[in-house]
C-alpha cells in the first residue's frame, strides 16, 4: 500500500475547498427544504418557537427554512459570499462559526421573542457571518482580518443597522442575536492567540 505525505501547501487549498463546498450544501439544502415545502406542504412551524421545549428544535431548523423564494433568495447571495469568505480558513472554521452563530442565535431569539410567534431563515447565521467578520481582527490582530472587516461594514453595514429595527414580520431578535453570535465565535476562535504580534503601527 503505497502512502503520500500531504504538504503545508497542499492541505490548507483542501481544507478551504471543503470549507467552500460545505457552504455551498448548506445552501442546496435550504433550496431542497423550499421546494419540498412548496411542494409538500408546509414546513416553517419547524422553526424557533419562543419558551415552547418543542421549539428549540428550531434551532437547527430554522437557517433552512424559509417564507418563500423571495426570502431565500434574499439570504442566499450574503449567505455565500460572507461563507466563502470565512471558509478561506477552513472546513473546521466555517463549521464553527456556523455552529456557534446558530446556537448563540437561536438561543437568545427562544428566550427573547415573543411567544406564539414562529421564527425562520437564514438572515440570522448571515448576519452572525458578518459581525464575525467585523470583530474577528478585534482578537486576532491581523492587517488582512482589520481589512475584511472594513469591506464587510462598508457593503452591508446598512443592511445590518436596518436588519436590527424592530418590524412588523421581521425576526430582528434573530438578527441581533445572530450578530452576537458572531461576536462570540470570533472571541471563541481567536481570543486565545496572544502569540500573535499586534498589527505594525504605521
């Protein structure tokens, strides 16, 4: 049985181009989940259900569903452009922001949003992706993750501010907490990293 040495150039294009095809199936499922709903029937009261136990299942639920193909569209192309971008760090990295950003998400819309309510999308993982983005610098001290940051704040910092008014049909709680989901996974991911020299003063 022959064996082959991966090399420190060759595993980091694997672990990116599997980090990029896990955000491209999260997206094929939420199109599946639409049109199976479309087709079979309704679906969304899979989503968060505030203070109800069944409702937490919501949590894992809820990113792939969606209240139409108009809301799905409007979640899919931040969706995967913000992934991709976090998926440049790996496999193991876009999972773990997604994860926590789902969890910290869901969590805090369960516990803040009004009760007989139904919360559903993607937009609050998307808006987790984006304040990750921002604040992830804030712990890793990197030139290129300050850089992100700032495009990021400048193509969709005015979609997130409004995202975070109250409106009728919108689940801004999800929103916000996505957001501070986001914060927390960047805490997470690159607070223990002292190691690393502070950004060069210019």
């Amino acid at each position: 049985m022959a064996t082959a040495e991966l090399t420190p150039t060759t595993r980091p294009a694997d672990e990116r181009s599997a980090g990029l095809v896990l955000v491209v199936a999260m997206v094929a499922v939420m199109w599946a989940v639409e049109v199976v709903d479309l087709v079979a029937g309704d679906l969304d009261g899979a989503g968060i259900r505030p203070r109800d136990p069944e409702g937490l299942v919501g949590i894992a639920t809820a990113p792939f569903l969606h209240a139409g193909f108009a809301h799905l569209i409007g979640n899919t192309v931040p969706f995967l452009v913000l992934g991709a971008v976090i998926a440049l760090g790996g496999l193991v990295r876009v999972a773990a922001v997604t994860a926590i950003v789902a969890l910290v998400g869901g969590l805090g819309t369960w516990f803040v949003a009004p009760e007989n309510t139904v919360h559903i999308g993607a937009s609050g993982v998307v808006f987790g992706f984006a304040a990750y983005l921002m604040a992830r610098w804030v712990y890793s001290r990197r030139a290129l993750h300050l850089l992100t940051g700032v495009l990021v704040l400048a193509v969709y910092g005015t979609t997130l501010l409004f995202g975070l008014v109250p409106k009728p049909g919108v689940s801004w709680q999800g929103h916000l907490f996505g957001a501070v989901g986001g914060v927390v996974a960047a805490r997470v991911l690159h607070g223990r990293r002292d190691e690393r020299p502070a950004l060069p003063a210019t």
